[in-house]
C-alpha cells in the first residue's frame, strides 16, 4: 500500500513538470520526463527536492525561443525570416510602383503623338468614308485600351494597399517605424486632419495622378474617336468627352480613396 502511494505521488510529480515545462521546452525535454518516470518507478524513488533540481536544470539546458521568435497567426516566424519576408515586400512594391510610374508617363506620349502626328497624307487629311470609318474605329479602340490599362492600375493600387498593411504588422513585430508605418500615418492625417490645409498635403498622391492622367487620356481618344471618325460637332463631343472622362476619372477616384497610396 505504502509503494503504491509512492508511485501515485511520483507520477502527479512528473505529470505537474511536463505539463509545465509545455510552453518552454521542445518535445525532446518532455520525452526525458516520461523516461524518467519509468527509470524511476523500476529502480526506486528519488527525493523530491533531487528532482525538481534535474527538471529545472532539463529545462535550463533547452534555448529559448520566447526571445527571439515572434508569434504570428499561431505559428513562430524568427528574426530572420520575418526580414526575409520584408525584404520581399518591399521589392514586390518597387516593381510595381517602377511598372505604373512607366505606364503612366508612356501612355500620355504616345497618345498625343497617335493624335496629333497629323502630316500631308495622313488619315486625318483625307476626308474619304473609309478613313473616318477607319479613324472612328482607332478612336474607340485606344479609349477602350486605356480603359484596360486604368483597370490594371487600379489592381495594383489595390495589391500595394495589402502590401502596405503586411509590411506594417511586420514592422509592429520588428518594433521599428519604417516606410510602411509611414503610409499609414499619412493615409490617416487625411481623415483626422482639421483644416484643408492639411488635408491638400496628402491629397495629391499616386492615386489622384493616376485618375486624372488615364481619364484624360480617354477623354481625348473619345474626342478624336466623336469628331473626326463620326463628324460630331465640337461642342457636342467637348460634352460627351468631358463627360466620360470626368464620370470615369471621379468615379475611380472616390473608390480608390480609401486605400493606402505607396
């Protein structure tokens, strides 16, 4: 009866050690404390006080991981690897403000260069059906792939607002203020800032850049596309391009507001 009462109280020992040393100690520690228990309850008892001291010096010997590791959605990403996955958001970004930044300063040239290369044969020039039938068709065409274009602007407006907000969590759990931490600040002086003073700072970024070069650029495509493919009047394809353009520029303008600019 008496060793009975002794194995009871050695397994609620070793069960209180491994059930303690869980959230410190790998897999490894807690195999030690279970081959223990048995070493012990064949080969006899061991004082209390014995074993607490090879428990803490077992656990002692295990590195610490608390320290150095960062806990993100239930996993452990160390130092490193969270910079490594910084590093690859920040490239990520750079190409894609490198790509809108090229896009955006081609598509104006060679808009007006399209419009205004007008020569002594050019279409233009002609006034037979067929080049204003031809001239229509390459209006309408170049308004519907600046459309395209802009869509695919908006996607990457879209993709470096998510980049924006990973790259800040990694600089929470980094504990430094980098450019992301920047973008936030700035993206929320808009909403909290009192005067329009200081909201007309952070007004202009690459969002309202790109609204109002894509909706100009199609505003005179469909011009070119009303007047001299289709023999609109003046006034009336001023109207009808001033009024695409502004109800494509405005209207992308106020869904993409409330995103994080780069």
């Amino acid at each position: 009866m008496i060793e009975n009462d002794r194995v009871v109280k050695r397994g609620c020992f070793y069960l209180r050690a491994a059930l303690s040393s869980t959230t410190c100690c790998s897999g490894a520690a807690i195999a030690r404390f279970v081959s223990s228990f048995f070493h012990t309850c064949l080969n006899g008892f061991a004082p209390p006080a014995e074993q607490e001291r090879s428990a803490a010096k077992s656990m002692a010997t295990q590195p610490s991981s608390v320290l150095t590791d960062k806990s993100v959605n239930g996993g452990i990403l160390d130092t490193q690897s969270l910079l490594s996955l910084y590093q690859e958001i920040c490239k990520s970004i750079h190409d894609i403000d490198e790509f809108r930044m090229k896009l955006l300063g081609l598509l104006p040239l060679t808009s007006l260069v399209g419009i205004f290369a007008l020569g002594k044969n050019s279409l233009f020039a002609t006034q037979s059906p067929e080049s204003k039938h031809l001239i229509g068709f390459i209006g309408i065409f170049a308004a519907c792939l600046t459309l395209s274009l802009f869509i695919y602007e908006i996607r990457g407006i879209l993709r470096c607002h998510d980049l924006i907000l990973r790259g800040r969590d990694i600089e929470q759990l980094l504990g430094a203020k980098g450019q992301f931490y920047v973008c936030v600040e700035e993206h929320a002086c808009k909403k909290e800032a009192g005067s329009w003073n200081v909201r007309a700072i952070h007004f202009f970024d690459a969002k309202l850049a790109a609204c109002v070069i894509y909706s100009m650029v199609s505003t005179a495509w469909i011009f070119t596309a009303l007047h001299f493919g289709f023999s609109v009047s003046i006034r009336g394809c001023t109207f009808w391009a001033l009024g695409i353009g502004l109800f494509i520029g405005i209207g992308t303008f106020l869904f993409v507001k409330r995103l994080i600019a780069a």
